[in-house]
C-alpha cells in the first residue's frame, strides 16, 4: 500500500508510541508492506518457507517470528519478506519451473491477485473455517474473482471517523453518531459551524493527505455502488455535489493536512475521516473524550475501504502443512497477538482484550462496525495498477480540485477525468476492482 505516514520511515510500533506513550501496544500504519529486501533469517534449514510482502522492517519482522515460534507448534516455519516485485517474481518462477520450495505465501489482496493462476484451490480448508467469524465479503474477495478460494483472509486495516465528544450537541436531531447518513454528516457540518462560528470538520487533503481514498472507497460507493463504473454517473454528479457542499462547510486548513491526528488533538477540528494509523495520537492526552465511529451510509449503502491481507499456497507446495500453519495464526488469540505487536486488525472473530491502548480499542469497535453493518459495501484500493497507482489516485484528486475547490460542474469535470482514467487502465489492461463487478481478463471500463 504506497501512502506513507510520515516522510521518513517509521514503524507501526513506533506511531501507537507516539500517541499512547512507549509502553503501549503498536498501531496501524498507512504503509503496510514496509522497506524493500528479503530477509532469510528464523527458522532454519529444512524448515517450512513462509514468503511474505509484510512485516518486512527488521523489528516488525521479528516480531512476528516470535509469534510463529509461539503459536504455530506443529511446524517449524521460516518467515521470509521482501518487496512485491521480488515476491511475485520468485512465486510465479517456482510454480513455473516446477520445483516449488516456497510453502505458503502472505500479501496484500493486489499483491496476491497477479498470482492467482499460480495458487492453490483452498477450498477445503476455507470449510474448516466456517466458523472463525470471517466475513463473507472477505470470503468472496479471497476467490480472486474466480470461483474458487486462492487465499485466507489474514489481517486488515481500514478508515474512520474520530469525533470530539463536545461536538456531539449539534448532532441533528435523532441521528445516531454510529449510523450516521451523509445527508446527517452534512447537517452536522452546517449546525456545528453555526454554532461555533468556525468549521470544525476537517479532511486530509494535505498534499500527503489520503484524501483520494474517501472518494475511491466510501463517497462514490455509498452514492453510486462502484467506484469506476459508475465514475461519470448521475450518481457519481450527485455524489460530487455533496462534496462540494460538505467542503464548503470544512476547515479551509485541510488543505494543509497530510493527517487529521494532530489538527484533532490541536482542538482545531473535531470531526474528521481519515486512515486508522494517522488517527492514533488524536485521543492521547484524554481518550475520555473521544469516539471512532464508522462512516456515514449515502443512498446504495456503507461503502468503506478495507484493506486486506491473506494467505496462500503456490501450486506444487504442501497444502496439509501450509493448512496447519494458516490454521494456528487464524485463532483469535493469535491475531491479537498481531494487532499487539504489529499492528494489523483481526479478520477473526475475536474480543478485544481490555489491556489494548484506549487509541486501538476506540478504533476496534468503529472498524467491527463499519464491518458489520447490514448494509455494508466492501470497496478496495486499485489492483494490479504497479507504477500506475499514482495516476489513478491523480484524477480522483483532479477531480477534487476542481469540482470542490475552483466549482467547476462535476459532469464537466467528471467527463473529462473519465477519458483520462479510461487511458490509463487500457494501458495497464487491469480488471475492475470491488465495488465494481470483477471479470478476469476483462479491462476496466470508466461508466
């Protein structure tokens, strides 16, 4: 995942320590694949390889192996990260050639969808674990598009929104801040600037900011379903317009705002949505007073960016063994362990222990109930964009710009952003992506 939470490199462990003091747990980061470079230390020979594009600084990589060595008790394992590009390089090559020393695989969902053709069908084992809470939408993106399971969800991570209790007041009247609409958001925007004589909403549109994933995984999925089929849609305009009327009624300082953790514990805003790692130091100094709730719901329901780990196994590899492993870092217990010591979210079904950092508990119960919500649409980050990535992100930002920023007509706009969108992902020849239906072998089309 390329956003990064600072410009410097900074572990998982040491953000929960900025916000929650150096004793504390870990927490997310926006960059969740770390440095670059395979490591081949732990295990031993002959041990089983666990190849991965995670927890690859030395201290979360470490971490992480004295999970393996606590958990996992029936097979000796050997963790070994490095960069995607290495990743599925040494996979597809052993798959191909034939001789697979590689027993079981972690990445990111977009890290492991070029390598569905070389995984294993893990239907079987998915069975076995009807019953650890997985969510049937991780289910289904597990499938890779196809038919069949080709990963277990691992880990996740998503976006929230931190809300200061002293701006619940001017909450509309019979809204519920955990269910919120976009419509209930808006008004709670316009009441709490009456009020305060200020805006007190912000938004991460800093030129670091995230801001470009609001708009791919919840803005445009809540209004219009999918995220580029329905780009240029009359939902999509309608969805714009929003933008523009809840931008309006936004601190203008926003701009300024690559995360909305300090601006929040600055009191400078009280309401704001942004990725779950950049908002760990907002309630630092009095988590009483503090809520994260899940995001607001528009007319096709809840949409929310998840991001989503899994495993899998390379063709030609042991599935038994690689099921044992999979298996032991499935239990609850063991993913706390994770999210305690790097700082993923369980995918299981899994109760928070009461010794968690105030910051990872609040977020906890807003990421299980964005989660849960019944009306729940599942939206992810572009797949299989590599290098293109950027550009992508660019028009959504474009998009932004000048439709909130300069008000210019978003069907304008949105017409001629589509026509840029459209040439990058004929160049790049990519399916679609959740929300948006995925045909394998199929290039996205911009509606």
């Amino acid at each position: 995942m390329p956003e990064s939470f600072y410009t410097k490199r900074i572990s998982r462990r040491q953000a929960l320590q900025i916000g929650a003091g150096v004793t504390a747990a870990p927490f997310l980061m926006g960059s969740l694949s770390g440095c670059s470079g395979a490591s081949t230390s732990g295990g031993g020979a002959g041990a089983f390889s666990f190849l991965s594009t995670q927890f690859t600084p030395v201290e979360e990589k470490q971490r992480f192996e004295k999970i393996l060595g606590s958990q996992v008790k029936d097979v000796k394992v050997s963790y070994n990260s490095m960069a995607v590009g290495d990743f599925t390089t040494q996979v597809t090559s052993q798959v191909k050639a034939g001789k697979v020393s590689i027993g079981m695989v972690g990445g990111l969902h977009g890290d492991l969808a070029p390598l569905a053709e070389s995984l294993e069908d893990l239907d079987s084992l998915a069975g076995q674990m009807t019953g650890s809470g997985i969510g049937d939408s991780l289910w289904k993106l597990a499938k890779l598009g196809g038919s069949t399971t080709k990963y277990i969800p691992w880990m996740q991570a998503t976006y929230v929104v931190a809300v200061h209790k002293s701006a619940l007041e001017w909450l509309p009247s019979g809204a519920d801040v955990k269910k919120l609409t976009y419509e209930q958001y808006l008004d709670w925007a316009i009441a709490a600037k009456k009020a305060a004589g200020k805006p007190v909403f912000g938004f991460p549109a800093g030129p670091k900011g995230l801001y470009h994933r609001f708009f791919q995984g919840f803005l445009l999925p809540s209004f219009t379903g999918g995220q580029i089929s329905t780009f240029s849609s009359p939902d999509a305009v309608q969805a714009w317009t929003y933008m523009q009327h809840l931008w309006a009624n936004m601190n203008p300082a926003s701009t300024n705002y690559d995360n909305l953790q300090e601006p929040l514990a600055r009191g400078e805003i009280l309401v704001g949505w942004d990725h779950v790692a950049r908002l760990v130091d907002a309630p630092k100094a009095k988590p009483d007073d503090w809520l994260m709730v899940p995001a607001p719901s528009g007319p096709k329901g809840l949409g929310y960016l998840l991001v989503v780990a899994g495993y899998g196994v390379p063709k030609g590899a042991d599935v038994a063994k690689a099921s044992t492993v999979i298996k032991a870092l499935s239990k609850p217990a063991t993913q706390i362990e994770v999210l305690r010591q790097n700082a993923f979210f369980p995918v299981v079904k899994a109760t928070m222990p009461t010794d968690l950092p105030a910051a990872v508990r609040l977020e906890a119960n807003a990421v299980a109930g964005q989660q849960s919500a019944p009306n729940a649409l599942l939206a992810l980050p572009p797949v299989g964009l590599g290098a293109k990535d950027g550009e992508v992100s660019q028009v959504f930002k474009d998009c932004f710009k000048q439709i909130c920023k300069e008000g210019k007509a978003p069907t304008v706009v949105l017409g001629q952003q589509a026509k840029i969108l459209q040439a990058i992902l004929d160049e790049v020849k990519v399916p679609c992506w959740a929300p948006d239906p995925v045909t394998t072998g199929k290039t996205c089309k911009v509606g």
